[in-house]
C-alpha cells in the first residue's frame, strides 16, 4: 500500500480502534461506520433482459457508500431468481410487482421506500439498461453538493463501445407559442448521437434545462414537494415532465460530465421482453399520456398527437418486430420496402391497439 493511501486511511482506522475498546462486547462491523450514501434506485426501464449485466455493473465500479432499492416490475422466471439471489448475496432491498410498471410507477415506489428508510438529501434512479463508470455517483453527489441543484444529471452515452457516442447532454424544455400561436410543449437536445471525440469543445459542468431518466440524481425534497413523480405518464416526456416541475419549484438543473453512463439496448429483444416492450411503448399509454399532458400543462395543441413523438414510438417499437427484416431476407429489399410501407406500418399500430390496450395490462 502506498504512503498517500494508507495516510488517507489512518483517521478510519483510528475510529475503528477507538470505537472497538469502547464498545468491544458488541457487534461490529467495519461498514457500520462508513457514512451513509444516498439511495440508488435501480428500476425497469423497457426490457429485462439487460437487468443482469447492469445491475452487476453498478456493484462492481460503484465503491461509494449506496443504499440500493431494486424495483422488479414482473420480470421472467430467470431475472426474477436472479434479482432473489443478488439481492441476498448484496443486501439490497428487493420490491417486486405482479404487473408490468411504468418506470415511473416504478420510481415511485423506490421513492416511498427511500422515505421511510433513508435521511439522506438525495435519491438516484438508474435504469436497468445503463451501465455505469467508475466514479459515477460521487461525482453526481458533489455536482448536487457544489451547486445545490435539485436534479443532476451524468454525461449520457448510447451503445458500445461504452462512454463514446453521446446521447444526449442537456438541452430545453418547455412550454411555448408555436407559429400559429398554440401553446405547445417543446424538447431540444444537445449534442444528440454525436461522437465525444468529434466536439470542438469537451464536456463541462453546466446547467441546463433538461435530463433524462437513464440516470438522474433528484433531491428528496424536490419530490416531497412535486408528490413524486407524476404515475399517469408512461411512455412519453416523462423526463421533460420532470425538468420542467423543478424549474417550476425554483430548482436548478445541473449536468456532471465525469459522471458517465451509457444507456445499452440490447441488440435484439428477447422472447422474454417482449410483453413488457411493446406494452412500454403501447398505443394506448401513448395516447393517454398525450391527453395527460395536454390537461396538465393547459396545452392548446400537442404537436406530437401525430407527429414527432407517434413516429418515434412506432419507429422503436419497429425493432422488437422481426417480420419485416425477415421478408426482406427472403423476397430482397424491393418486396422488403413494399411490406413494410404498404402491409406493416399499417397494420402494426392497430395490432399493437389490440393486443396491448391498457384493460388486459391491469
């Protein structure tokens, strides 16, 4: 051990010593007296499948202090005798679902867990599809520290090789006029799906306007204040939902760019995810979440009733559908392209309306 480490060491070892003699016919353990990290809520975000890897992840590279709630909202047979036995092997809390959550029903009940089991300042959700870096959660802690803001979000990457391409890094949200006078909600994104090595400039804390829920730190009583966060959104803008309330609430947002989490789709959807993916980006909580918003907000006109935001969700949703890739296989691309203007994006939709409306979910 070098000199520095062991110097840094010396005034935990002290405590240990002196708390051992006078408490010695108790007892102890070393971690009892490690202060108190904040909560990480690691929860479902669209498929399972990820769950293992990720989770695995944050234990191996996180060595900050963290109570961990993991939210299992009806995973398969083997990710839930998973999530049993880590839980066990780490001792982290464990709630399950019989049903299939929206992430932020799920949010919320790692938010009312850290209520009753937590006095710290802050809780930090992380989706089961994100793996994150080393360092990951202090620097998150001390951006929240240093600033006082009341959501603080990581340097967010997207697929392999990790901490490459960016997803996003901050960006706006808000409500405004469009050209034809109608209150509209709005989303702009910086630095989306744009390559970190390629910027004219590196990353630096700043404050921004909007993050998203791959990884967000979120002071406790942000939340105490919004009620949690809003359960009727659950599939759409709930991360701008959010950024918008803490704003509301007088909250700045802050982004910590050495603090690095890649969001890792996997690259086909198992037979397992299948469900809970097409029932995640659904038709119908499109459409419900769309009305929600337009009544919360006193929206006049939402823009993406048939736009950017429909066309988003059908385009996702297209990868969890082999059919199309499979007739282009088969027939070649020309019948391929036909198929799927002609055959598959009409009748998607309206299978999806079908065999995922929110009644049989329940």
């Amino acid at each position: 051990m070098n000199y520095r480490a062991f110097s840094g060491m010396c005034p935990l070892i002290v405590r240990f010593v002196i708390f051992y003699l006078t408490y010695g016919n108790n007892k102890l353990c070393l971690f009892d007296m490690l202060p108190e990290g904040p909560v990480v809520a690691f929860v479902p975000q669209e498929v399972f499948s990820t769950t293992q890897k990720c989770l695995k992840r944050l234990y191996e590279v996180t060595e900050e202090p963290f109570d961990l709630v993991c939210i299992d909202g009806n995973s398969d047979s083997k990710t839930k005798a998973f999530l049993e036995d880590y839980s066990q092997e780490k001792g982290f809390t464990l709630l399950r679902s019989e049903r299939y959550l929206p992430p932020n029903q799920a949010r919320n009940m790692a938010y009312e867990w850290a209520k009753e089991n937590s006095e710290g300042d802050y809780i930090v959700f992380i989706d089961n599809d994100a793996l994150v870096s080393s360092g990951w959660l202090t620097a998150m802690v001390n951006c929240a520290d240093e600033t006082g803001a009341g959501l603080v979000g990581p340097a967010y990457y997207e697929h392999l090789p990790e901490c490459s391409k960016l997803h996003m890094y901050g960006g706006e949200c808000g409500i405004e006029r469009d050209e034809s006078g109608e209150l509209t909600l709005f989303e702009r994104h910086d630095c989306q799906h744009k390559d970190e090595a390629g910027l004219e400039t590196p990353l630096v804390r700043k404050s921004t306007g909007l993050i998203e829920f791959h990884a967000v730190l979120v002071r406790m009583d942000l939340l105490a204040k919004t009620g949690g966060l809003d359960p009727a959104l659950s599939c759409f803008a709930e991360h701008a939902d959010l950024s918008m309330l803490a704003k509301q609430h007088g909250y700045e947002i802050w982004l910590e760019p050495d603090s690095k989490v890649t969001y890792v789709p996997p690259k086909r959807l198992e037979r397992t995810d299948r469900d809970f993916f097409f029932l995640r980006w659904s038709e119908d909580w499109m459409q419900a979440d769309q009305k929600h918003l337009i009544d919360k907000w006193d929206l006049e006109y939402f823009p993406n009733t048939k736009g950017r935001g429909l066309q988003w969700l059908r385009i996702h949703r297209g990868f969890g559908c082999q059919s199309v890739s499979r007739v282009r296989k088969i027939f070649g691309n020309k019948i391929g392209r036909f198929y799927e203007k002609r055959i598959f994006k009409r009748l998607e939709p309206k299978w999806n309306r079908y065999k995922y409306a929110s009644h049989k979910w329940k």
